[in-house]
C-alpha cells in the first residue's frame, strides 16, 4: 500500500472473542460428520498473534456476490474449505456489517448440517455453532448473506465521478481490503497468516468491465441485463489481497517482455492517459523479477485507477490488481505536472514492488508490516533510480528520512517493529516510521552488506519463503547467510527500539596526512533533550565519513563512541552519501569547515546538512544561526532538488512570523535574493524539452515565492486566471494546479466563486477533486468557512470533502477543528473509517494558539489507549512548539537583524 498524505483509521475494537473448543453446556457430543485421515495444514504458531481460534484455518474460498450499486448494498454467497484441528461446535471468523441468512457445514460424508450464526459486531466476528461438536478433519462452510457498500474505502465500495465524455454522474465499485476490511466483503479468516486460495464470482450490468485478481474463465448472461463473470483461482495469498472491481471501465493492455499481460484499467473515455503507466508496468515487472530471483507467477498484472481519494492511502497492491487512486496513475497533460508523472511512477514501482514483498511472502503478522511497506518504499526508490536516474530519486530519501525523524524525535513514537494487538493498532501502524524509516533503515543496512551481499540475501528469502509468512529475522537471517556479518546486531538495534541516534563530532585533528575525529553517540530528541541520555539507548552505527574529497571510511561505532582516522586533511563530513539514519552534531569549528565546501559536495549531503542542522537548531542542540548560515550558502545555481528544498525552507519561516510582518518582509527579501535568479533562468513557462527536474523546480519556486508575497507572482497567476474567461484551455499544462493553488490561497470572493465553478463544471474527476480543495486553501478566514460549509453538502463528493477540511486547516487549524467538533457525525461520513482516528488530531497539528492544547486534551481524555495515540502525538508536537517557537523565532530575528 502506498501511504499518500494518508491520515489513520478509527474503529477501534476490543480484542477477538475466541470460541471454545470443547463441547458447551446443551450441545450433544459429538456429531457424527466423518472427517478426513489426513489434514494438509497445522493451527496457527503459538508464536503468531492472533485473534481468532488457532482451532482451524481455510484452504480455499468460494464467493459469489450480486452488487446493486444504486441501492449500495450486494448479496453474497461463500463457501469455505476449512481443516480443522481440534474438536470444537463453533467455528469462529471474522465478519463486519454482514448479515447472514444462513449457513451449514458440510463434511467428509456430504451432509450438510445447519448451524447458528452470533454476531459480535465489537469484536468483528462471526461464531457459527453446530448441534454437536465437530471432530477434527476437513469440511465446507457454507453461508449466504448481504452486505453494504460503502461510500468511502473500507470493504466494497462506490466512487462516484463525472462521465469523461458526457460530465453526467457515473458509479464504480471498487474494492479495499487492508488492513482489516475483507471480513466486510465475505466471513472469512481475516489474518494475514491464514493464506488460501480464492475462486470469485460476481454478476455485474452486461456492460460493465468486471476485474479481480486473475483474468476471466467465464461470462454468462444472466436475466435482467446482467453477466455472471467467473475468475480464475488464485494463488494462494491473504484475504486482504483480494480485489474485485466493476464499472463503465475500458483496460488498455499489452504483454510484458517477461511473459505476463499488463493492463491499466480506467473509467472509459481515458484513452491516452493510461499510456505513461502502461508502458512503465511491463519493465518493472522484468526488473523485479530479476531483482528477486523469482518470475511474476500470475497470468496478469492490472492497475486499475479510482476517481476521488483517501485520507488513509494512495494505492493498494492487492495482488494481479494494484488499486490506485486516479490522480496518481493517469496522465492527463491538460493537469499532470511533471512532479505527479513521478509520482505516478513511483507509486506504481511501490505496489509493483509488493507483488513480491508482501504479497508472494508476507508478513506473519503486523507488527511485521514493515516488511512490506518499508522494504516496498525502498524498491520504488530503487527501480526509479534503474530507469530514471536523470529523475535523481536517490537524493529524495534524504526527505524521507527527515519524514521518519520529524516522528521519531518524540516520546510518542514507535519501534519499526511495533506491537499490534487491535484492528485500531494495525491501522495506525501505516505511518512515516513502517514506510519511510523503514526505507532508511534498509538503505543504511544495504550499505552496510553491499549491494551484491545484500540481493542474494533477498533472493535466498523470497525462494525459501514463497507463498508463505515471515518475520523480521527470517530476513536478516538470509542477509548475514549471504555474507553480512553482524547485520542482524546492527539491524535489531534499529528495528527493535525507537529513536534517532546522536553522534557527536569532538576533537578533529590531523596529522601525518590522516584526519582524526572523535565521536560519542547520544540520543536526538525534540520533547526530552535534557533527560534523553538517561534513557541510555545505544545503537551499533555504521558510518560512512571522508574529508574533503577524499576516499569514503567504514566504521562501526558500538559502545557509545569511537575514533575514526581519515585519509587527508580538511573539513570532515560524517554520514558521507547520507545512506545512515543519525543525525550529527559538529562543532561548531567542523561546521564552518563544512560550510566552506558546502558548494563542492554532492547534492545528497548538502540536502542531508541542510535538514540535520536545521533539525538540530530547531530542538535546541545549536543556534537557528548555524542552520541559517548554511541555507545562506546554498549556491544560486545549486541542483533543482538542493534549490527546491532551499525554496520550502524560506516559505516555511516566513509562516512562522505570521505575527511580525516587519521580519516577513526581511525573510521575502532574502528568500527573493536566494530563488529569484534561478526563477529568472527558469521563466514562468515551460520550455520545449527541458528536463524534468526544471520543470518541478520551476513549481517549487512559484509557489514558495507566492507565500512569500513576490508581487511579480502573484500578479501573474491572476493574469492567467483572468484569461480563462475568454479562453478555458488557457492554464492547461504542468502548472495548472500550482497558479490555482496560488489564486486560491490570495483569493477574493470573486475568484473563490470563479474557481467553485469550475470545480463544478468540470468533466474530470483529478480537475474537480484538486479544484474544490484548493478552495479550502483561502487565507481569507470567511472563505475558509464557505469552504468548510461546502464540504458538508453532496456537491464536492464523498471523498473529495475531508481533503477540504484538511485544505482549511493548513491557515485556520482552529477553525477546522472547532467545525469537525460541532459536526462529527456529518464529518465521520466523509472519512474512511480507517483514518477516523487520526483526522481531527491531523487537523490541529499546524496549530500555534495554546489554547489548542487544552482542547485536544479534552477531547482525547476519554478515549481508548488505541485511539488516543494520535492525539497524543499531535499533542508532543504542539507543547514542544510552544516551547521551542519563541526561542527559534528570537535567534532567527536576531540573525537576520545582525546580518
């Protein structure tokens, strides 16, 4: 799965009630079904947590549904082929908004028995009970009941957009099953440990495309205008894998180089915008399965593309079925900037990437999801490098680092490997540290085992564990046997406690043509500096560091510190390459050594000093002056990402002083200075052919120079806004969003109306979703309130509406919060139910009045301990605010007045 901006779920449930095995008071013993000699399987490790019976588990699935998508709800049939391992009169599953008209259990001898159905809707289960208790062997539950369709991404859902060629309203019905979400489409083992095989069938309008995990055996006609639609057996997988999809789509498709079909399936009339993904699908697959050691084993490979979005994800790797939100898989060139065709790649190369890791092996359990997203994070990094190294995405794990460190600098984090025990824990296991520490984590350990070491280990793994389920140390195990001596001590330091280590740089000297530097290793923190080292965490790290240009060194640092000698004299840059997750403090003399050269080194470490000092002004560890004297010597024909990243940092400290205009203008002016040459080279208008990275920086520039208030900007993104009254197309290219995005946040009422109607007006789901929530951008606070107002009728659509209340937010977080208070019910509807939890604390997480805290104290007091932790984490992060603010503000307004 792909964490977009993606917030965190709710539901929260207690723990699964398990069912007995002997026989209960009133149950005959035992019922004289015949059972099969031999069982093929074994109940679940002890070892595994669980939160079902370890009393049976399934072989292979069955299910039949009929969807009514007007009615939003479908009638489904499953039948289940189980083993079962110990005597028992129930059979417990997982279950959620089913209901059930009836079921029987039918064993070796053919007779099929009647059984109760107990629903516990806290617990998320079914119980199905016999007349008698069942001996162990193999049998075939049977069930028949009906289910909702959801209006957000939980289970089987509805997604309603405009038609491409028509504008009309159009219906699709999508699928979304991870984490704990196929129990809403059938009764089912719903653990990722219990791997079947699954046959589906579903009976769908004769007009509409039907698509699941594997191609199509069958089509019937049925009465009514309908086709019953049969798939192929799957492989044998976990039920979140499972996807089914339906609707007025079209797949344009072509045979991979490495034998199976890939197709790109989209709401018909999307044509050519399909192409981009297509023709990247075919070579990822070949690449992977090289890569792995292991050839794709399905017959196809669909990415199918959902209007609308998720506050919880961006795409799903169900498998032979990626789901992918339509905004980050199609290319339309009327909005796509070069930024989102990336993205498209990226996110693809990521579910791509899990066909293998998560899907062929997977987790055991989830505290293990880290083994799926952070290594699936790390492979699109990876594959994007093999095909598009001019894209440079090498250099954008700096940012995710900063990613996982902007959570893991706080008490409220979180080990990589985590402990699960609730369907709310799993939900909100999908953060910054599974995904994007994760991917830190292995680039530092791939450093460490080298690249070749490294891959045979991968391949060892993936050809020992296929089709079956893992944990963390099946991996490092693999990786030491292929050669990486002492990874697992260096690994389980990393995985199995949270934090940042601190390495301290001390005395550097140099003699005889060696540098010497002294290092002691510490804990970074932002909420407990002063009491961090009493916590006493040690860390093996593997650091890479030279001097100057010189030759790269290899050091473990154990024990709390060590001593490194580098070849050559000069200014010493520690975590060389930035493949280590640490931060570094210098001193100040190694510092301003490193500035120095800051302009010769390579664009990764200056994107690495960049964010490690500013990190480290920010909590304290030394003044905002050193980080902003580096920023200061950031050249001005600097790499476009080293630009773009200067750009983000001048914009976000002129949000700090909202409050001081006199010290905006003195950073607008400075951060003028520092973009404008960059943004004169560039023009406001794409050039023919001009690399991607141009493009992007090009973007990045207008839109820190619009929050900086450059009158030049801001004057043309209303002259070309104004255009569209005579001519609709006049914004169409790469820049679409970004001028609109700039009108939208300095908008009058005029223009909010304007931009309101073309939302409305549009005929493309990606232009209607993006232009209504721009509107939520207004810095005008009455605006804002329309725009809150708005997202509470039908008109933006289901999914597009919390994207505006986030929007709000990001200028009036106050105010979005006191409207998602007063309105919770309503505002509960435009959430998937996964990211529930974390939407209303993810929406006063920019806030700087104090007040906020109290408030969130309030609302968070008579929570669940699973349910509260995002509150707690937005509360971490605002206390400390409010301490660090005025001092950060204070060194930073002193800088700029001494300078």
């Amino acid at each position: 799965m792909k964490y977009s901006t993606r917030h965190l779920l709710a539901a929260a449930v207690s723990s699964l009630s398990l069912a007995a095995c002997a026989a209960q008071p009133g149950i005959e013993s035992p019922m004289p079904v015949a059972a099969a000699p031999a069982l093929a399987g074994a109940p679940l490790d002890v070892g595994v947590p669980s939160q079902l019976p370890r009393i049976a588990r399934p072989v292979h699935y069955d299910i039949s549904v009929t969807p009514d998508a007007k009615a939003l709800r479908f009638a489904g049939e499953a039948g289940i082929d189980l083993e079962l391992y110990e005597p028992s009169a129930t059979l417990t599953l997982n279950a959620l908004d089913l209901s059930f008209a009836s079921a029987s259990l039918t064993g070796a001898d053919g007779k099929a028995v009647p059984l109760t159905v107990a629903i516990d809707a806290a617990a998320q289960t079914a119980t199905f009970t016999a007349p008698a208790s069942l001996a162990p062997g193999k049998y075939r539950l049977t069930t028949r009941y009906t289910g909702t369709i959801n209006t957000q991404a939980n289970g089987l859902f509805a997604l309603d957009y405009p038609d491409k060629a028509t504008g009309s309203e159009v219906r699709g019905l999508f699928t979304q099953f991870e984490a704990p979400d196929a129990r809403r489409f059938v009764p089912s083992f719903d653990e990722p440990s219990y791997k079947a095989t699954f046959t589906l069938s579903a009976t769908v309008p004769a007009g509409d495309l039907a698509v699941s995990n594997m191609p199509v055996t069958s089509e019937t006609p049925v009465a009514g205008g309908k086709k019953k639609v049969t798939f192929q057996i799957s492989p044998k997988m976990s039920s979140y894998l499972l996807f089914f999809a339906t609707g007025n789509f079209e797949r344009l498709a072509a045979k991979s180089e490495s034998g199976p079909q890939v197709g790109i399936v989209s709401p018909r009339g999307s044509g050519e915008q399909a192409r981009f993904a297509l023709d990247s699908l075919g070579p990822l697959l070949g690449y992977y399965s090289d890569y792995f050691g292991q050839p794709y084993p399905l017959p196809k490979l669909d990415n199918v593309a959902g209007p609308g979005q998720s506050q919880f994800f961006g795409a799903m790797e169900n498998w032979g079925a990626i789901f992918t939100f339509e905004r980050i898989l199609l290319d339309d060139p009327k909005i796509t900037s070069d930024a989102v065709r990336q993205q498209i790649y990226s996110t693809q190369a990521h579910e791509v990437a899990h066909q293998w890791f998560g899907d062929l092996v997977t987790m055991a359990w989830w505290d293990d999801l880290w083994l799926n997203e952070g290594f699936a994070s790390w492979m699109e990094t990876k594959a994007s490098d093999h095909f598009h190294p001019d894209w440079q995405p090498l250099l954008d794990r700096v940012g995710g680092r900063e990613g996982a460190m902007a959570l893991d600098a706080f008490a409220t984090t979180h080990p990589i490997v985590q402990t699960i025990r609730t369907v709310e824990d799993t939900n909100q296991a999908f953060d910054a540290i599974t995904y994007q520490k994760g991917e830190a984590v292995i680039t530092m350990l791939e450093a460490y085992a080298g690249q070749n070491v490294w891959r045979e280990g991968l391949r060892t793994y993936m050809a020992k564990h296929k089709y079956a389920n893992t944990r963390t140390d099946d991996l490092w195990n693999a990786v030491e046997a292929a050669g990486a001596k002492g990874l697992t001590a260096i690994a389980h330091d990393f995985t199995n406690q949270p934090g940042i280590p601190l390495l301290r740089v001390g005395a550097v000297t140099c003699a005889g043509g060696n540098t010497t530097v002294e290092l002691t290793q510490a804990e970074f923190s932002r909420d407990r500096k002063q009491g961090i080292d009493a916590e006493n965490r040690r860390w093996q790290v593997p650091v890479l560091a030279r001097v100057g240009q010189g030759a790269v060194t290899r050091q473990v640092i154990s024990g709390g510190s060590g001593r490194l000698t580098l070849p050559g004299c000069g200014a010493v840059l520690i975590n060389a390459g930035q493949a280590g997750y640490y931060r570094t403090l210098y001193s100040p003399a190694a510092l301003t050594a490193l500035r120095g050269d800051f302009a010769t080194l390579a664009p990764i470490d200056q994107l690495g000093l960049l964010g490690d000092n500013f990190a480290l002004a920010y909590a304290g560890y030394q003044p905002m002056g050193a980080a902003l004297e580096l920023l200061a010597a950031t050249p001005q024909d600097a790499s476009q990402k080293l630009l773009g990243d200067a750009a983000g940092r001048y914009a976000a400290l002129y949000a700090m002083f909202d409050d001081q205009p006199a010290v905006q203008k003195q950073i607008a002016a400075r951060g003028g200075a520092a973009l404008g040459p960059a943004m004169q080279r560039l023009g406001f208008d794409a050039r023919p052919s001009e690399p991607a990275l141009d493009s992007i920086l090009r973007s990045d520039l207008l839109g820190a120079l619009g929050t900086l208030g450059d009158a030049k900007v801001l004057a043309e993104a209303r002259r070309r806004f104004a255009l569209l009254d005579s001519n609709p197309a006049a914004l169409d290219g790469p820049l679409k969003s970004r001028w609109l995005d700039i009108v939208a946040a300095n908008a009058n009422e005029g223009e909010w109306a304007k931009l309101r109607a073309m939302a409305k007006g549009s005929k493309s789901a990606v232009e209607r979703s993006a232009f209504y929530t721009f509107l939520g951008n207004a810095k005008d606070a009455a605006l804002a309130k329309r725009a809150l107002d708005l997202a509470l009728t039908d008109e933006p659509g289901k999914t597009v509406s919390a994207g505006i209340i986030g929007a709000v937010a990001k200028n009036h977080p106050e105010l979005a919060v006191d409207f998602a208070q007063a309105n919770q019910a309503a505002v509960d509807r435009l959430i998937d139910a996964s990211a529930r939890a974390r939407f209303l604390a993810g929406l006063a997480a920019a806030s700087n009045d104090p007040a906020m805290i109290a408030k969130l104290e309030r609302i968070a007091a008579p929570l669940p301990a699973d349910v509260r932790k995002p509150y707690d984490k937005t509360l971490a992060s605002l206390k400390e605010r409010s301490v660090s603010r005025p001092r950060i503000k204070g060194e930073v307004a002193s800088w700029l007045k001494a300078k």
